[in-house]
C-alpha cells in the first residue's frame, strides 16, 4: 500500500548563509494520520539527510507535532519545531495566526510570531526541571575527549530538562570548543549510563561580535554525533543561566563547529501564568518540498 504525504526538508536556524539544522516536515491530513510504527519507518528511511523528521496535523486551531529520529521517538525537537513553525507563519497561504498552541509529548506550548521585527520565530521551551547530577567535572571531560582543565572552573556542570534531559558542560576556550571531536560510540554508552539525551558545551568567548556564547549540543542517543542547531538544549542552557544567576538579558547563541559562520539561536524570556519561561527562537530556509512516496 502507498501513502503519498506532503513533505519539507527545512534547514531550522539559518537563512541560509550557514548550513542550519535539516529537519523533515509531514503534514498529515486529519483522515490520513499515520501510525506509530509508519512514522518511525518514514523518519528511519531519512536517516543521514535529516536528523529528526516532525510529523504534524491540525485539530480545529491547535497544532499537535510528534518528532522521531531514525532510532526512536524524541520527546521535544526543537529545531523541526522551529523548521514547521517559521515555515507555517512565513508563508500568506499559511497558518496565519502571530500567536499559536502547538501540542507536544511534553504538553502544549505557545509560538510567538517575530518574523517581520526580529525574523525569527519563538517557541516556549517545555517547563524545566533542574535534575539531580552525579556527573563530575573529570567525567563529562573524559566523555567528551578533553582534559578536566578544559573545563571552565568557575561554571559547575549541570543537568537541565528544558525538553530533553540535557548535560551541561562549560568549557574554557573558544579554540577547544571548536576543535573537539568527541568519539559517538563512547559518548553514546555515557549518555545511556547516565540517563540523559543530549550533551551541551559552551563558552563565553564568540567569533561574531553580538553574540554572547559559543555552544555545541551532542547527541549520539538519536544516532548521528552533534546537533548543529538546538533549541530544546539552548533553552536548557537558558535556564542553567537563570538558576546560576549567570542570565543577563535576551541572548544570541552562536551553535556548531565552523567559526565564521555558525548557526544562530536565539533566547529570551517570558513569563507566562506566573511562571518564567524560556523562549527559542530563530529562522529557517526550506531546501525541498514534494510529495513523500511511503510504501506500507
């Protein structure tokens, strides 16, 4: 049996100038859902070309998105959120509200259209949990194929669910945050040991002047090494911040590898029902869009 869906491939968090963050978009018709076992297929037969695919349909004003990489289903995809979303309020024909709820694993969220003074869109980051951690500063080093002094003295390592349960690890120079490589398979049994989905570094130091941190998210869980540009673990970043005393107003984080042109991401704050809440955001370019042939 043949199942033709609508389908995007979308570089979330670039405008094109630096590579992004490639998702895959689905739309489903509300008669036409896919299963469980069709969407883990669908996202497995992607893999190497984007790293989580977002499946979407609409019930009455409510979006509700589900997200699976090719190993298995992700709680919260922040980057396919960005993708969908951007994609949806760029577009005349589009979704056309400046202010949506978009339902998700992890519950429903609020969207912010910015496209016209900031060009960018904002997602409201799951609420977040700041987590037990028993990870020393020797540990998440050697996981990550650094020395303890690589390591930023000062900032304490950390474990923050802003979506994904996400290691946070502060590093000391801009030079060793881009030339580190760490090793997947390694990284990925660390992960597993210690129960939490995504490895986030940073610095302080940046090579584009209105940025103010340099940050790289890991991800071997899902199967593929680093995310290039991550909202669900730049939010948790966010609230590190906050919990640290370290937040000093809205940022832009530079992401990936490529000093001269990272991806972008940007954060700031809201407080929504009484409560702070941590907002992501940022542009998207589509590369491709057709019809996605899924034999059943």
């Amino acid at each position: 049996m043949e199942k033709i869906l609508r389908f995007k491939k979308i570089d979330a968090f670039t405008n094109g100038e630096s590579v992004g963050n490639p998702a895959g978009y689905v739309f489903m018709p509300g008669d036409r859902l896919l299963s469980d076992v069709e969407m883990q297929r669908l996202a497995a037969e992607l893999k190497g070309f984007v790293n989580e695919v977002g499946f979407v349909y609409q019930k009455e004003d409510d979006l509700y998105l589900r997200f699976f990489s090719s190993e298995c289903e992700v709680a919260f995809c922040g980057h396919a959120t960005i993708a969908i979303l951007y994609d949806l309020m760029s577009n005349a024909e589009g979704y056309g509200p400046t202010e949506v709820t978009i339902h998700v694993n992890a519950g429903p969220l609020k969207v912010y259209d910015f496209i016209t003074s900031d060009q960018a869109v904002y997602i409201t980051a799951p609420r977040p949990a700041n987590l037990p951690c028993s990870i020393h500063r020797e540990q998440a080093a050697r996981a990550l194929g650094l020395l303890p002094e690589d390591l930023n003295p000062a900032w304490p390592v950390r474990l923050v669910d802003g979506g994904l349960r996400t290691l946070i690890v502060p590093l000391a120079s801009l030079d060793r945050c881009l030339e580190m490589h760490p090793d997947q398979e390694a990284l990925r049994l660390f992960c597993l040991a210690h129960d939490f989905d995504i490895v986030h570094v940073s610095v302080l130091e940046t090579s584009q002047a209105d940025c103010q941190f340099r940050t790289r998210v890991f991800a071997p869980k899902y199967g593929y090494l680093e995310d290039p540009a991550t909202g669900s673990g730049n939010a948790a970043f966010g609230y590190y911040l906050t919990n640290e005393g370290l937040w000093t107003g809205n940022l832009t984080v530079e992401q990936g590898p490529s000093r001269e042109k990272p991806n972008r991401v940007k954060l700031r704050k809201v407080e929504q029902d009484g409560e702070v809440r941590m907002l992501f955001g940022g542009c998207a370019t589509t590369r491709i869009e057709g019809n996605y042939h899924l034999f059943c």
